[in-house]
C-alpha cells in the first residue's frame, strides 16, 4: 500500500501538482461507554481505516477522501481535479514555508492499551462509579469512558514518511439534581492529566472514587446555595474554567488561519491583526502564554502535525505582549507576505485534522499559561477582598471575533475580606476580551498548575472536533461583570 | 437503489441469523462535495465517500453497537462486524428495561428526496455560482468567504427481526455567502439550502449581498446602549434559536432525566405566544425527511405546538422504552421542523426597510454562537452577526456593531411576538461532524419580537 501511495504521489507530480501527500489510516479504533443511573445506555466502538489526499496545483488546494481504497488512482485523481478547478480562483497563491523531509515515528505515551481491557472491566469498572455516586440528592448520574486509538501514516512529495500511534483515554462524571427552584444544578469530573502516560492506567479507582465523593457533596452544596449576585467583582477562576477562558479568548482568537480570514463564514475571525504581533498589550505582564506540544502526555502533544512538522514549545504572549500565533506551513508564508515582514519562522506545526478524510487546519496543541508567583489558590483568595472564585464549565458564547464573551459556571464560591463566605450557584460572568486578560492581577504558582484536556474542540468546514490541553494555574481578573 | 447495499445487508443480516444473533445493521454511504472560499478564493475543494456500517446487537436487555467507516468488498471483514457487536453485547450490563427491535413489515423505498442534477452538480458548476453570487461585489477591501456543500445520503437497515428493509435516498445542498470588509472587519451574509439543484438561486443571494454592502457602506457604526429593544430576527437567527427547542424543550427522554425547559405539566398548557406554532412536518423535502423513522412508524405531520399550547413531546424508541412512553416516530437522524407563518407582508429585506416604525427597530439576521445558560429555564445568550441593522423610527438605518442576547426560549417565542412573516423559507443548519445528516428547518422569513434585552453591545467589530 505504502509503495502504491509513493507511486501515486509521484505520478501527480508528473501531471503538474507542486505538492502533494496522504494520511493513511490503516485503522482507527474508538470506544465509548456511556451509564446513565446505572443504564448502560452506550456500548459502542468503531473502526475507521481510509484515506486523505492533499494536492497543491498552481497555488490552489483539492483534497479527496474515501474509505473504500481499492482504487487508489480514482482517490488521487479526485483530489487533483478539485485542485485544478480551485487554481481558477486564486488571490493569493498557496506556498508552503520550508521544513526538513522526516522519516520518524511518534509514539504517545501509554502503558496499558485500554482496548485490550475487557470489556467487563470497563463496564464494571463505570457500575462501581455510579454506586458510588448513588448518594442521596442526586437524581442523574452520568459516566463515560471514550478510548481512541490510531494509527496514522504521512507521507508526502518531499521525502516525508512519518508514522504515528496515539491513544487516548478521556473519561467523565456527572452528578446532576433539580434545587428548589426547579433549576438543573450539576458538578462535573473530567479526567486530566494524572500521570505521565495516558493507557487505561490513567483510570485509578481510588482517585475516581475521591471525586466521585467530592462531586456529590458539592452538587448538594449548590442545593441549598443561593443565587450569584449580580456586581462588578474579581473573579478567580479554577482550572476547571480558566482553561475554558484560555481556550476561547486566546487560543482560538491566535489561530492564524482565522485572523487572515479563512474562518469568516463559519466559525468566525479574530480581533487580532497582522499588525499587532509585537505590540498588542494582550494582558497584563502576568501574562505568559505558549503553545507547547512537547507537554509529556497531553492530546495536544503529537509528535508531528498533519504538515510533517515536529512538535514545538512556542510563546505566544510575552509578559502581556503579542508576539506568536498558532500556525502551519502555508498560513505563515501568506502571513510573512502579507505583513512585509517575517512575522513568523517557519511553521509552529500546528496544522492538524480530526480524521483522515478531513484536511488539515491550524489547531490548538496545548495552549499554555506559565505559573506566576502569587502563591496557592488560598493565597489568591486571601488577597482579594470582593469577588468569586469559579470552577466548572457550564455555558460558553463568544463573539465572532473573540471580542468578548459570556460564560456560565456550575460552582461559584463567594469572597468577602479575604475569605470564601457562600456557594452560589448559577454563576455567570462576561466581558471584553483584552480589557479582561489586562484585569489580570492574580497568577497561581506551580501547585494550581494542571493540564486540562479538551476532546471536543469544533472547528472548520467540513466540521472537525479536534482534542487537545491547556496547561493553566489558578487566575484571578479584577473589576468583572458578573451574575448576568 | 443501490443493489450492493442492499445485498451487502441481506448477507449480513443471514449471517446474524446462521450464527443465531439479534441484530440491526445499516449502511450509511455519503458522497460528499465541498468548496470552501476565503479571501475571494477557493480556500479548499473536498470530496469524501465515505461509507459507514452500524451494526447493534441484542441479548435481551444486553446491547451494543459497532460502527465501522470502510469499504464493502471484504464481506469477511464486515462480518467479524457483526461478530464483534454480538460479542460486545454478550458482555454489556443488562439495561434495566427492555430495548425494543422494530419490526419492518413491508420493505420501504423512499428516493423522492433525491434530486440526480443536484447529485451530480459539477466543480465547474459550484465555481459558476459562486461567481453569479459575488459578481460585481468584491473588491480590494470586500472580500468573499463562503461554501457551496453538497451531497448525496444513501440510508438502508435490515435486522434479524424480518426480512424487510428500508432505504432512503436523499440530495442536499448548503451555500454560504460572506462579504467582509477587510480592515473595517464589517461582515455581510446571504445563505440558502437547497433539495434540489432548481432551488438554488445565485441571484437572491447575490441581490441580499448587495444591498447589505451598500447599507453597511453608507451607514455608520454605533455601540448601542444596553437596554431593550424591539428586535425583528432573520429567518436564520429563527432557525438558530429554534435548534435549541429541540435539545432542551422537546425530547420525552431529557425532560424526564430533567433536563427540560418544558415539563410534563406543560401538556396543553398555553406556555409560547399565539402567534407561534410548530410542527414536525416529514411532507416537507426541504427539511430533507425521513417518512419512516429508524423503527418503521410511518411519519405523519405532528403538532408540537398550537398557536401557543404545548401539545407533545417527541420520543425516541430507546427513551420510550425506558421512560414506558409511546414512541412518536421520532428515531431518526433529525426532525423536519416546519415554524407556521404568520399575516406580516413583510418578507424581503426591501419590505423590512420600508416598514414603517414608531420606534427604533433592531434587525438582527443571524446568531452567533449560541450557549446555554440554564437550559432548565430555556436560557440561551448568543451575539448577532452577519448585517444587523438598526432600523430608525426616523426613517434612517445604522449599523450597530455586535449585541448579546440572553434570553429564555419561552421569551424569545412568547407574548413578545408581535408578528410573523406571510411567507417562509428553509432555513439549513446542517452540521458536518460525524456523518452527513443534512437538517433544515422551515421558518418565517422575520419575526418580530419585543422589549428583548441587549446584555452586552460592543464599541467596535
């Protein structure tokens, strides 16, 4: 198959394409299991094997996809006519920023191949969790385990041949109970990263049972808890939100694809500007922010991305200061190019797709904040006198430009004096994106540091959901709208 | 109708029986096309075909499912499929209730959803719209973003249960248009869907792009003060909002598991305005819909709610088995959601700018980003996107830049409605995760609803 690939590569090349390579997936193999009070309402797995190819012909991109591979030729031609038509309508000719031709392999780093536990295991394993959340005041108990494993091969017309073998393991609990105002309240675990590997060794029942225990007892503070006050107030927000706020309002509003426009009719643009990189004040100098993909076990760390580039720990925020963007090979060069000056060097190789018959786009890897130097989450609280500490995500809305933002929050704990006070519930806050991330006056150190996952990032047309992390310690943001 | 489906299920579904297990097998086969412009390019040309086997086994209360995306010439490998899923079943947790098999008692062919000119719409032809719609209208400043997606779904399902089948075969198509401006950072949109290639009108799209560009380049941009507003929606902010009915209001399963705006008490109480009511409506093609759901009920036109009154939930053959409800014919991809018209003549943006008012109207055409704040209230927020205006009781039109709604659904179609458009258009909100599954929902071309509250407006775009 491989030499079939290379044969078919070089014969496009013959035919006039610059560029051109395929992302086979010999297989792909996905299982999710989902109990819902104890029903075992999602007991599924998957098997994927196909192929993508990408084409570049006269400036202009065609890609082809299918699953049934038999006809390989068929597949290649596909993808170089769509290129041939799209060369019709062409502004700003695609060319690819320089990179070494790789022959490497990327292993993530697993002990146990969750697909190879039995499945009573696993079944058992989520029975013992929903027991364990069977507590009074709870009346929806929700758990899920989701396994991914691939394999993955590139290879393209400039000598790259790069194999990958990832597996995933992301797991979820939900407790959920009606207050007394008939409103759904909920306290939810995600699995983050536990440990330096993530095989079915990342599902430690004691450390599940811990937050089984923890989500209930919140669950049943929010209760009897009273509404979140509507004020203007310094919002601490746990990792559980801070990763969502960093997702949303740096991360996405940095990729460069959509800041050159390539996302307006769907997903949307970015406030950011060609001309900002170096000098946009983006936050406060507590601000340190990097899109690292050597994070030592993360989704968001995958040795090579869908361009053939290697994993790279890049800054994108200097002590508040623009100064990168998360990138691939084609995105930088138009960038360069457009601002008359060389912005970037080289791709940060972030060009990924969701599956082999989708085309590689910017992503997040692991978009990270440093830890600062202003002590533990206690610490943060003792230094601030009117505010809320926040935790969960509940509801997210963001500006098509990554302007400004609403977000929702399952748990919200009131600070007077230095002091946590109250749990409230219904937490909710907004605001204007720069104005807030230059409220920033709070930092957490190395103890409030987590790496948060995400497995559901949506972006791109075709639609991708694409799963990465962000490393991030506790924040706190002062003079913020909350409770509307 | 494809025989290698069909046959491909019927070897299937014989060898389930020879090895004596229950199952329910369907194949999914998309060809999908796409052509995506950026920057007044094609910013990508894709196709896929991609073809997906569900297979679900039964072992009295044990299920489970097994998909795999390949391809159907190794029968062997797709019957270690069905092995697998038989396997996985052996060794689930018994649900607590008993899942139900359907049982098809005739077969059932449905291809009147199938359009052959809009299947086999050519690159050069989807190239050719894209350049009717945006003809004249670029320039250096104004550049087109967009996508022309369409695609042809094959759905067949045979299981254990009978030798009947049902097949459905389907034809769609989503266009976008976008102009930006690319320094003011001012985006104007224009979209359409489409069942059949007849249906598709560069011409409309090109005329709304137009005038929406000449309005936005005459008018100046405002930050609107916070603070209510009569607001008239889109046909495509409608669309977006009504999505959420579906997920927070309407499933008979959530609303048990509490997770509903509307509740059981709820039944054939007054809780929208009079103005509105909805229906799922499977005679409507452009919904692009199943006349059978997945278990074989026969789909008929199915109030949801009366001038008003709620009058049903919707089930699920899973839900209605655990929750002991009778299913609605509702085990399908997506629901044909038909919003009725009201007596307004007003249904062209000419029409809407020359209304007259007797106060400040704002036009809000699209929602961006919905999320769900409390969804047991039916509280939604959302920014408007794509072309708001601000209609002046002075005759004038501004343009205001981005405003935040964060309302509840029982607001947002509740006494607030003072009317609806006479006339209605097929709003498509297709998403393309996973496996195509083309939606539209029919709905007024604008509604105007009052005293809704602006939460957050920015100072620029």
């Amino acid at each position: 198959m491989l030499d079939q690939i290379k044969q078919e590569i070089d014969r496009l090349k013959s035919r006039g394409a610059t560029y051109a390579d395929a992302r086979w997936y010999p297989a792909e193999d996905s299982e999710q299991l989902v109990m819902v009070n104890g029903n075992l309402k999602a007991n599924e797995s998957s098997n994927q094997s196909g192929i993508g190819i990408r084409v570049l012909y006269k400036g202009a991109w065609g890609f082809s996809a299918a699953s049934d591979v038999n006809n390989l030729p068929a597949i290649f031609d596909s993808a170089f006519d769509n290129a041939k038509i799209a060369a019709e309508r062409v502004t700003f000719p695609v060319r690819l920023a320089e990179k070494e031709a790789l022959q490497a392999t990327f292993t993530s780093p697993s002990k146990e191949d969750p697909t190879k536990v039995p499945l009573s295991e696993k079944v058992a394993f989520l029975s013992d969790m929903d027991h364990k959340l069977d507590q009074p005041g709870v009346i929806q108990r929700y758990g899920i385990l989701n396994f991914d494993k691939k394999k993955t091969i590139f290879v393209d017309s400039e000598g790259s041949q790069i194999e990958k073998n990832i597996t995933e393991v992301f797991a979820f609990l939900q407790v959920s109970a009606l207050d007394k105002a008939g409103v759904m309240q909920s306290r939810t675990f995600r699995l983050n990263r536990t440990g330096l590997t993530r095989g079915w060794e990342s599902i430690d029942p004691v450390f599940f049972t811990q937050q089984c225990e923890r989500i209930v007892s919140e669950l049943n503070q929010l209760l009897v808890a009273g509404d979140c006050p509507k004020e203007i107030g310094s919002v601490i927000l746990k990792p559980g939100q801070m990763y969502l706020q960093t997702h949303e309002t740096i991360g996405h509003a940095l990729e460069l694809d959509r800041i050159l426009g390539y996302e307006l009719a769907f997903a949307g643009g970015s406030f950011v500007t060609l001309d900002d990189f170096g000098k946009l004040r983006y936050g406060s100098e507590k601000l340190t922010v990097r899109a690292d993909a050597t994070v030592p076990n993360s989704p968001g760390s995958f040795g090579f991305d869908d361009d053939g580039i290697p994993a790279q720990n890049n800054l994108l925020i200097d002590k508040g200061i623009l100064v990168g963007a998360i990138n691939g090979r084609q995105m930088v060069e138009e960038a360069n190019a457009k601002a008359r000056r060389p912005i970037f060097q080289g791709s940060s190789g972030a060009n990924r797709a969701t599956a082999f018959y989708r085309v590689p786009i910017e992503r997040m890897t692991n978009i990270d904040i440093d830890a600062g130097h202003d002590g533990t989450l206690d610490d943060i609280v003792r230094n601030t006198e009117n505010g809320i500490v926040l935790d969960g995500d509940r509801s997210w809305s963001i500006g098509s430009n990554r302007e400004q933002f609403h977000f929702g929050t399952e748990m919200g704990w009131l600070v007077k004096d230095g002091k946590i006070t109250d749990v409230v519930k219904n937490s909710t806050y907004q605001g204007d994106t720069l104005k807030f991330w230059n409220s920033l006056t709070a930092v957490g150190d190395e103890s409030t540091w987590e790496v948060v996952y995400v497995s559901n990032c949506g972006k791109g047309q075709p639609n991708q959901v694409m799963q990465l992390g962000h490393g991030i310690p506790v924040c706190r943001f002062d003079n913020v709208r909350i409770g509307e | 109708m494809n025989d290698k489906i069909l046959n491909t299920l019927k070897e299937l579904r014989a060898y389930a029986l020879q090895r004596k297990a229950e199952v329910s097998i369907s194949i999914h086969a998309e060809d999908s096309h796409l052509m995506r412009f950026a920057n007044s390019a094609i910013s990508l040309n894709t196709n896929e075909m991609l073809i997906r086997l569900e297979i679900t086994a039964f072992e009295g209360r044990r299920r489970a499912g097994y998909e795999m995306i390949t391809d159907l010439e190794d029968m062997a490998k797709l019957k270690q499929g069905v092995d697998h899923a038989v396997e996985m079943a052996h060794l689930a947790q018994p649900l607590t209730y008993e899942p139900s098999i359907p049982v098809y008692t005739t077969d059932f062919l449905d291809e009147s959803g199938y359009d052959a000119a809009l299947a086999n719409l050519a690159n050069a032809e989807r190239l050719d719209f894209f350049n009717q719609v945006s003809k004249g209208l670029e320039t250096n400043e104004l550049k087109l973003s967009g996508i022309i997606s369409n695609g042809t779904n094959t759905l067949a399902m045979i299981n254990t249960r009978s030798e009947h089948w049902q097949y459905f075969l389907f034809t769609d198509c989503q266009v976008t248009s976008v102009l930006a401006h690319s320094t003011l950072k001012w985006e104007v949109s224009a979209e359409q869907s489409a069942q059949k290639k007849s249906e598709l009108k560069p011409s409309a799209m090109h005329d709304r792009l137009e005038k929406l560009v000449d309005l936005y380049q005459k008018g100046k941009p405002e930050q609107l003060p916070l603070g209510n507003y009569d607001i008239v929606f889109g046909s495509a902010a409608i669309g977006a909002w009504l999505e959420y009915i579906v997920y927070i209001g309407l499933d008979g399963g959530e609303m048990k598991r509490g997770n509903t705006f509307l509740l059981e008490k709820d039944l054939g109480q007054k809780k929208f305005s009079s103005r509105f009511t909805l229906l799922d409506n499977p005679t409507r093609l452009e919904t692009f819909p199943f006349r059978r759901d997945f278990t074989g009920i026969e789909r008929k036109l199915f109030p949801i709610v009366e001038n008003g009154v709620f009058k049903s939930f919707v089930w699920g053959q899973d839900d209605a088995d655990e929750f002991a409800a009778n299913p609605t014919g509702h085990t399908v991809m997506h629901l044909s959601l038909e919003v009725k018209t009201g007596q307004k003549p007003v249904n062209s943006l000419d029409e809407l700018l020359a209304m007259p008012r007797d106060k400040d109207i704002l036009y809000i055409p699209y929602i961006h980003y919905i999320g769900l704040v409390n969804p047991t209230e039916g509280i939604l927020t959302g920014s408007s996107r794509f072309g708001a205006l601000l209609l002046k009781k002075d005759g004038t039109v501004a343009i205001p830049y981005n405003v935040r709604v964060t309302e509840s659904l029982l607001t947002l179609f509740g006494e607030g409605i003072e009317w609806l458009s006479s006339v209605s258009e097929p709003y498509n909100v297709s998403r393309s995760y996973g496996a195509r599954n083309p939606t539209s929902i029919i709905v007024p071309r604008f509604m105007r609803v009052n005293n809704l509250e602006i939460s957050h407006s920015n100072s620029s775009y």
